[in-house]
C-alpha cells in the first residue's frame, strides 16, 4: 500500500465525477439521484445503498481506467450486470476505510458478442451481454451455451461468471465455471488481465479465470470472457411426475441419471408451490388431485429422448394419474412454467428470506421435512416455499413472513444446512446477505487464505467492498 | 513474514532431520544418498538437484506438519508424486533465500482410495494413489475415472492435480481439472484445507481448490481429492486413418466432432513417429506403404458406436489401403500402442527435449511444417518427432539431437507457438524447465498477479521454489 499525500486523498472524490467523465464521456456518468437509486435496490428489494454516481463505460480499456481512478481515489466500485443477484452482491454495501459512497460501475454497454467459432465450439461475450442474447447467437449458430435460469433476459454473463450462476442444466453440463475457456478482467490496480485466446489446454501458471468465476467482484471486474458452447440438442422431452416424498425423488433421480444419457434437468418443487403459483398466474394444476412433490425431469437429444426416458421409466412404480409429459414447445413451455414461476409467485406474496443450499445428495430427504419444522420454530406462521435442482442436491429455501432486518430463520436454516454437510450457497454466492454465516461453510483456515488472496490482488479493498468477505 | 531469531534460523536446518523423524517415523526420513538420488533426478534425465532428505508423511496431519516445520527453519518442500513429469517440477531447483538444500515430500504413502460413491459418482482419492489403481476402483463400482495419459501406472493424483494434467480423454470430458470436486491440501503455513465433501453446487467464496489446480505445488501440498467420476462405456471403437497433411486431419476432426456424440479420443502422429516406434518395439506397421499423417479416432458408448463412426466418414473421401479398426481389446490395444509407444521409442534414441504446446485449432496446419523448418534452422541435423492430441490443438514437439543444456531450439519453437496465438505449456506445466519463457505466453499483468499471489499464500517461498514463477 503506497501512502499517499492526506490532501490529494480527500480532494480526489470532489474530482473524481470529472475524471470518470473523461474517460467514459459525460452521458455516461449518471448521477441524478432517481436515476442512480433505481440501481442501487437491490430488485429482491432487501438490499439497498448509496453510490456516489453510476458509471457505464463502453470498453476494457474505459474500465481499467475508471478502476484506477477510483483506486487512486480511494473510492469503492461496486459492479453490477443486470442486478438479478439475491445476495446483494451487486448494490452498495458498507466499505469503512474507503472515501465516502462507493461509484457504481455498470457493465451494460459491454455488451458485444463476438463471431461464434464453429470450429472450437466457442464464442466471446462481452460482460454486460445477457444470457438471452448469448443464447440467441450460439442457436443462431447451431449450437448452444449449456448454462441456462430463469433471469435469462437481464441477467448478464459478468454476473453469472462473478457469482458462477448454476441454473437447471448443471446436472448434465456444469455451471457457468465449467462453460468459461479464459476471461478477461480488469484487476484493482488498473491492469487488465486477458485469457480470450480459446486454447482449451493452457497450463501455464495459475488459473486467474478460474480464480475470477465465483469471487463476485471482489478480486477484478470481469468484462469480457471465452466460452465453451455445446451442439443444439434439436429433441426434447419433458415429464412431469407427483411423487410422496423428497427420499422417493432422489431415489427415482439417482436412478435416472444411470439410465438416461439425454438427461438435461432435474427439478423438484412441492404442493404449496404448486398451489401458489396456480394462484398467483392463473396456470391450471397439471392434473386434478395435488401431489407432496413434484419432479420435472427433462431430457434432450439428436433424436427424440422420450422413448429411452419412458423406458428409464418402465421398472419403476409410477402413478399414471400424476404424470404429465411434453414433447411439443408449448406442451415443453407449460411444464416448465409451474416451476419458472415459483420466483414471481413467491415475491407476489412478500419479500422473501431467499436461501440456497446445497446438501450431499444422500441427505436431502431428511433435510427437507427438517428445514421446514425449523423455519415453523424460529417464525411460526411464516410460509416455507421450497424448490430447486434435485439432481445437484440445490434447494432453494424461500420464507415469507419474517421482516427483512429478521435474520434467525436465515440463521437457523443455514445452520441446519452446515449440520447435514451442505453448503450455505449453492449458486447465488455470498454477497452482502451471507458474509456473516460465510464460517459455517468455510474453516478459519480457508478464510484466512481467501482474506491473503484479496489483500493481495486488492490491497485497499476498493472492489465491491462488503462483499464476500466478513 | 516474521522476523526470527538469527541464531534459531541457523541452528535449525541440522535439527530438522530429528524433527521430521518425530513427525513421521525414522524409517519414512530417507538420507542414504543413493536413495535420496533415485528421487532427484527427473525420469527425462535433464533435470536434477540436491534434498537433504526424503520424506514420506502418511497422512495430512503429518504432511501439515512437516510443512510447518520445514517453514520454520526456512527450508525448501520440494512435492514428488510419480515424478512422471516432463518439466522438472518434482526434482529440486535452485532456491536463494532459503536454508540448504531442500526436503524432498513424496506423497507415496498418501495412497488410499476411499469408497466409490455410486448415487453422486464419486470418489476420494489420496494424493499418492496412482491413476491405474484409481480407475481400477472405479470400473470395480461400474464408472471410469475419465483422464488417461500412457503413464497411468506411476502418476499420482496429486500430481496430475498440481499440473492439471490432460491426457487422450481432454476431448470428451476435459482435463484433471474438470474432474476436481474439490481438495484437501497443506499450505506453506502448515494450515489445511479441505474441500472433500462432494458439493457439485458449492458457492462461498473463492474456490481454492480450483487455483490449486495447476499451480504445481507452488501454492500447497495437495494430500487428497474428491473426484468426479462418469458411467462406465461397455462399448468402443478404435479408427486409424493415414491421411496426407495436419490440415486435412484438423478438418476431419472439426467435421467428425459435430458428428460424433461418443468421440472420446483424436490423436495425431506422423510418418517418422511410426517408423521409430515399429523399429524400436517390433510392431508390424498397420498398412504396407507408410502415411505422412496418423490419425487415431476413438469412440465409446453404452452400445457399440462403430455404426456411427463408419457413418461419419461415409460422406468423406477416405484411402481404404490406409484404414484400419479395431472393436475388440486386444485390436483396440494394438492401434493404441503405435501412439502410446511414442514416448518410449524416443527416449530409446536420446535425451530428448520435450515441448508440450497448443495452437488454435485454425492454426495446426500452418505449425506442423513451419516448426519442423524452425528446428532444422536451429539444430540442423536433430531429429523432431511429433504427435498428440489433435481435437485440443495439443501437440508434442520432441527434439533429440541438441545437448541438454542447449535450449536454442526449445526457445525457438515456443516462440513460433507464442507468435501464432498458442500456449508454450498444453498439459505439462512449467515447471523448471518453461520459467523463462512464461512471458511468452503470460502477459506482465497477469505474472504480476501470479506472484502477488503466491506470495501472499507462501511468503517465504517455501514450496516448490525455483518452479513456475521466473
């Protein structure tokens, strides 16, 4: 840390507007309060704090630049891509040690998409480009990018990348780690580090995009990176099956994943989230008597899947009348929805303490009546709305009822969590809203060593301070 | 970094034999010198250095422990598992700044491997257990641990962790790297580590055992990882083709990958490849009149995909006198073993000098005769034989003929491979042997980071010194 002169310290932040303005261009500095709040909620509306102003700068180059400027600065970045986080990673939070509000770095305008290489099977996406759109050019191209969640349309590939973004295909293809070849990020001293070159064998020292993938801004901002795209699968087959119990699934789902090579998706979901999101969206319960569990398996091939999948199927006890199957787009699209919509369901109804677990595969039919029992115990009344990505052992824990500020039904889950052998986040990160449970998942040794790796690459904590770390 | 007492520091080297002793047992301290010579010297012959001593922890505990210790008198860890590696990073290197010469850690009795995990398809292996008995555990539960490489008999887990090791299988299913769940490893401050719970969604903060990946022991001392393991292929089929240049086989590979959904293996080698190899080993060459080109296709499924292999090519133009296939063991093993048998072959001729290099895929066909023109520039007279893995752009240059300390042609050809967008080190790392070339393929930036890193997880330089890092 170099010590700097006292009074250029404090003069920096008056100039600071000046500076970002210069690099980035005028239009591309908000700073009107209306415009700067509407970024800094967080849009689970729990989370919220002040930016001295949004920055939007159009290139690498612009951002280095405006990280350097803010680190000579001594001014915190916060860095947002489309803000559909829900751990507050992505708005301001605490930063004591840094000159007043942080800047808010908006990667929106990095939003290109390069050239798909049909050869390599790969693409390069700007950080600001949505997941949609990457999409969009990868099928353009007759291929596909394997990671795939609901907030397709704002989510952007920086964020996915910063906080590992998971999804409903991790079971068949990975998270958003496995997709990224090389990215390219400008660290806190204003260097850009850069790996786009596609080499898919490239062992020469540590892997910095590597390290990047799930540090949620706080080791460099991501703003462009290489990735890995997989063949279109042309074929799919979805079924949607009512079961008793949350054992009776993973059991079913360990069975599948032996037996079906196409299997793409594993989803559970419960009666109450059924029943809320038949209410809250008018959609029609996919047959009359409503069942304890819901599992929607999803499998895709070169050639239609059904067959093996129903053959998966044939030694199994299955009840015919609580089992739904598409193989036509809308048919695809309606089943799928009753679990899609859990999210706009539940938020309807209040703001929800969201938590994402992982538990190891074995234990997750005992978990899941506990954690309910548990959330009754710390908050009774309050409604327990349960769903996630059963092959991957991924349950997102949804409470409503309990204030924002409230935090023993979050604290009571993650502990039961830690007990089983699971993991306090499975795909939505630490952020701002789990900094204080990070030690139930995390030994003292890991922290430490995770604490060096920061002061190291960000030795002022200028990025995304708050964050992650406790 | 502490500042310790000077008279401490000195007396400390000539007592660490008696401590280590303590640690582990006297009869796992190793100080006969023709002993310790059998672990100093690298299997390639070109790279070799003092150790005080050999020692061999049995478990993490005394792994940490003898970390610490060796961190407290300021003495060099040098990591050996297989000591199969090709760039000297398991055999002692230069090391000022530190007391002596080094201890040299074998992770040989770290060797166990613990149950298969059928319902999460995975495993726990021991740093020292070797590839072979790995993938023997897992077929006995019905999986395929999926990286091979030819030295599978002596290569250890940690090894190929430490140097994210590739092998034939990178094609399918990626490097060691895409198989690490997670690791347990001893760092430079005799803290451990340990992710070996099998979360496959794990999101709380960095992911170390990711950066430990690759980073040849020069961040901790891998003890144990949880592996990823996949379903077990009945079914495969072995293609060789003899084809005229590298670019007609680079486009065949292209069409072949978008065709293919079992392609599990695509190698390259070369007319005097296989002359070498059939004169050094007996083999019968597979087709009278020799190819310029080889190319070794392998595909594998739950059911026998020769049909799809023979129906991929059916659109080609392919030389029926310059084919052959093999579905059987013994067959597949024959095709196999022209490759395989590279290694061996050349180092019967020589000490050979041994670059491992990728190149964009779009790039191989122009390499192939341009770094043959560069060594006959540079080394007139000297014999190049290459081959590798083609669908990843990963070839291996060797060169016998220049002296083992001449390093022109090796300079030469990095410098090609950098010049065309390609990586100086594909899957042995850099070990000893790249540190002055790292620059060519990393940028300031990012050596920067490199070494903020390692100094901010190993202060004093202890593990590994003189690898890697320049």
């Amino acid at each position: 840390v170099v010590l700097r002169d006292a009074a250029q310290r404090q003069g920096a932040p008056t100039d600071l507007a000046e500076t970002l303005a210069a690099i980035v261009g005028t239009t591309q500095v908000l700073s009107d309060p209306s415009v700067v709040e509407s970024f800094t909620t967080d849009w689970t509306r729990r989370f919220q704090g002040p930016a001295r102003l949004v920055v939007r700068p159009a290139d690498t180059a612009a951002v280095a630049a405006v990280i350097k400027a803010c680190s000579e600065a001594r001014v915190g970045v916060v860095i947002q891509g489309g803000n559909t986080g829900l751990v507050g990673g992505s708005v301001p939070a605490a930063h004591p040690g840094l000159e007043g509000p942080p800047v808010l770095l908006s990667t929106s305008r990095l939003d290109s998409i390069g050239p798909v290489d049909t050869v390599a099977s790969q693409v390069t996406a700007g950080a600001g480009a949505t997941l949609a759109a990457l999409q969009r050019a990868a099928r353009a191209a007759g291929l596909e990018f394997p990671v795939d969640l609901g907030a397709r349309d704002s989510a952007t590939i920086g964020g996915m990348i910063a906080t590992n973004a998971g999804g409903v295909h991790v079971i068949r293809y990975g998270g958003t780690r496995a997709q990224v070849v090389g990215v390219e990020a400008a660290l806190a001293d204003g260097q850009v580090v850069s790996r786009l070159g596609g080499l898919v064998k490239d062992n020469t020292g540590y892997d910095l995009s590597q390290l990047l993938v799930g540090s949620e801004g706080t080791l460099g901002v991501v703003t462009a990176a290489r990735l890995r795209l997989v063949p279109h699968m042309a074929e799919r087959a979805v079924l949607l099956l009512g079961l008793a119990s949350t054992a009776a699934v993973t059991e079913l789902v360990a069975h599948l994943r032996g037996h079906l090579s196409g299997l793409s998706a594993a989803e559970i979901f419960y009666r109450e989230g059924m029943e809320l999101v038949c209410r809250h969206s008018g959609l029609t319960p996919p047959w009359p008597e409503a069942s304890e569990v819901y599992l929607l398996i999803e499998c895709s091939g070169r050639t239609s899947p059904l067959e093996e999948m129903l053959e998966a199927l044939s030694d199994l006890e299955v009840d015919d009348a609580a089992t739904a199957v598409a193989t036509d787009s809308s048919g695809i699209e309606r089943l799928w929805s009753y679990r899609e919509r859990h999210t706009e369901s539940v938020s309807a109804i209040g703001v929800p303490h969201k938590l994402d677990v992982t538990l190891p595969l074995g234990v997750l039919g005992e978990f899941e009546p506990a954690v309910r029992r548990r959330v009754e115990e710390v908050a009774p009344g309050s409604t327990a709305i349960l769903w996630g990505h059963v092959g991957d052992g991924n349950i997102h824990v949804n409470v409503v009822g309990p204030g924002p500020e409230d935090e023993r039904v979050d604290s009571a889950v993650l502990e039961l969590v830690a007990g089983l052998g699971g993991s306090i986040s499975a795909e939505h990160g630490i952020g701002r809203a789990k900094t204080a449970w990070l030690g139930l998942s995390r030994s003292e040794a890991e922290i430490a060593a995770m604490r060096a790796i920061k002061t190291a690459l960000d030795p002022e904590g200028i990025l995304n301070p708050g964050v992650l770390l406790p």
